[in-house]
C-alpha cells in the first residue's frame, strides 16, 4: 500500500489551514489504500508556550526540541511513497528539511493556502521576527514536484517558480456542515454571525466601528454572534460570544442568519482561500463577504451573496439581508448549492487521489 509523510507545524485536529487542507481527507483516501504518517512538531504544552509573549528560554527549548524531531522524521523520508509538504517543514526561515525532503528522492508536494510570502508573525512572537523568511516560500515551491495552490492567486506566484501547479480550493464536508432550521429566537432578532481565531479577531477589531454603525442603524433588531477562542473586547455592542470547538464548530454556525467576512483589500487578504464564507454557505446562511480575492468567484452578487467594500456597501449589503428573511432564505439555499457543487470534500477528494497515483506512478517509471 503506497504510505504518504503529511509534514506539518501542529498537532492533529489543532491547525484549520492542516485540518481542512488534508487532514479531513485522511479517511477517505486510506479506504482507497493510501496510508500515512504525520509529521507535526508542536504539542498542546508547547503551543501555550509557543504563543505567549516573552519566555524566550521556553521559546528556544520549544525550537531545539523541534528541530530535533523534525530531523528524525526527516530521515525516515525514504521509506514512504510520497511526501506532503503544508506551508512549511519549520518554523523559521531555513529550508533545511524541505531540501533534505527533495533529496530523498520522494515526490514531494507542496501546499499551501495563504500568501505566505508575505511576512506573517504573531504578535507574541513580533520580537522573534528575525528568524523568519518570507522569501523561503519560492525556495520551497522550487524544490517540488509538484504544488498545490488554494486559489488561483496564489497559483500564479506559484508558477513563477514551478511550472507544475495545481488549484484546490479549501473545502467543506458537506456531511458535516449540514443546513437545519434556524432556531426560532423568541427576541426576534436578526443574528449577524462570525467565525475566527484569535488573528483574525484582532482584525475583527479594527472594524468595530462597522458594526456600531450597523448596531445604530438596527438598534435592537440585531445581534452579533462571535465564535472564537476569544471574547471580543466591545461591551457596547450585542455580542453574544460563542468558544470555538472543532467538534461544535458547524453546529455553533446554525444559530445566525448572516454570516460576514470583514477583510481590507490587501495582498495578505488577496491569497485567503474565502474559507470562512465557505462555512456560513455550507450551513445554507446568506452571507455578506469583502470584496476581496477569491470572494469574488465564490460570491455570484445577489445570487448566492453578497460583497462589499466600503462601509456604505457594508450597511447597504447588511441591510438588505436584515429586512428581508426572504432574501436570506434564498441567498441561503444557493450558497450550499454553491458549496456542493464546487468547494465540498465530495466534489475534489479523488483529484487528490489521481495527483497522488500520478506521481508515484511517474516515480516508479525513472527508478
């Protein structure tokens, strides 16, 4: 049976990038006779640690220690049949284990689903800035067989450097995130939902000022639902604040009525994979998302949803939705046509399956 190294930074069932990327797709390919084995670094102890500010010794024990484990995974390369690549092998600018990956002599993959050319860093970790390398991503992508991209922007960074690139997007199980019955709230209210981590919550803050106008605008006609590993700090806003659960995550979303994606148009923005629209639409929600990147193919305007840039096209979008349950309904139901159609686990768990007999099927044939 052909075994695949998956290489990632993080624990299973701990990275949304590594579980919707290619760990929720593990069962089904083993049931078609692939095995694996994953190749992570960073434990739930090391995780505290590792995005807390200061412990710089901590820090650095977390680093040795990784990179020691990384290097005994590293030599057991030649044994497997394929290895998968996720964003990066470690977590600094080196491309050490990349290269000494390449060189086993394995078809590698490489994927990834952000812009992470761009420069990146926690803000717990902005002093230990220094030891990133955004440039590393060209050097990786070089080194592949074979990259697969989650959109066509950052495709076409990818073919800059590799000629053989393939898209796929982040996908939901649509057996998973299944559309039931909004619950009946006996306030009547209209529930505004989002979805993140704490990053993108940070990014969230900076567009209060949005939803207090939408909160004048409404009064008490609207909620906010706010699912993340946080609270979101607006005490003067109707905030109702929901801890994220992986195992919770789809059913925590049937509650709202509108799902929102805020992101300011920038080249970090540009390469997101539109993964939280996806969410709202795979539970059948209308949704309103920036007018951003992918967003743009996901969303057919005023078909499956809605887009908007400024903040007049947010409460105008907003708006829209809010008044007419109709609308929503409508929206809601194209949008997980959408999902079923193009960004689900059913429709792309085989071209997975085909890239992979591909490539150990061109390996067998040079050796």
């Amino acid at each position: 049976m052909p075994r695949i190294l998956f290489v990632a930074a993080h624990r299973p069932d701990r990275s949304p990038s590594q579980r919707y990327r290619f760990e929720q797709f593990t069962e089904y390919w083993a049931q078609h006779g692939f095995t694996y084995e994953y190749a992570w670094l960073i434990g739930a102890e090391d995780d505290r640690i590792f995005y807390s500010p200061g412990r710089i010794a901590a820090k650095a024990a977390i680093f040795f220690k990784s990179w020691w484990r990384r290097a005994q995974q590293v030599k057991k390369a030649k044994d497997f049949d394929l290895i998968f690549i996720q964003r990066e092998a470690f977590m600094t600018g080196s491309t050490r284990f990349e290269r000494k990956l390449a060189q086993s002599g394995v078809p590698v993959i490489y994927d990834f689903d952000d812009a992470v050319w761009h420069m990146d860093v926690s803000d717990a970790n902005k002093k230990l800035s220094w030891l990133k390398d955004p440039a590393k991503t060209s050097k990786i992508i070089a080194l592949a067989d074979l990259v697969i991209a989650g959109n066509d922007y950052l495709a076409d960074y990818a073919r800059r450097f590799n000629k053989r690139v393939e898209v796929i997007p982040t996908v939901i199980d649509t057996q998973v995130y299944v559309p039931g019955p909004t619950p009946v709230r006996p306030d009547g209210k209209v529930v505004i939902g989002w979805t993140g981590s704490y990053p993108s919550l940070m990014a969230l803050r900076r567009e209060l000022p949005l939803l207090r106008e939408l909160y004048a605008r409404w009064g008490d006609r609207i909620v906010f639902r706010i699912i993340s590993d946080r609270d979101l700090d607006a005490p003067d806003l109707p905030l109702e604040h929901v801890r994220w659960n992986s195992a919770t995550e789809a059913k925590d979303l049937e509650p709202i009525d509108i799902g929102i994606m805020l992101l300011p148009d920038d080249e970090w923005n540009r390469g997101k994979c539109g993964f939280k629209g996806l969410q709202y639409m795979g539970m059948g929600k209308a949704v309103v998302l920036g007018r951003v990147g992918v967003n743009k193919t996901i969303v057919q305007e005023g078909k499956n949803g809605l887009l908007a840039g400024s903040q007049e096209e947010w409460m105008a979008a907003l708006g829209q939705l809010i008044a007419s349950p109709d609308l929503r309904h409508r929206m809601g139901t194209e949008a997980r046509r959408t999902v079923e159609q193009h960004y689900s686990v059913l429709a792309w768990r085989d071209r997975y399956l085909t890239i992979f007999k591909t490539l150990i099927k061109e390996h067998q044939a040079r050796s």
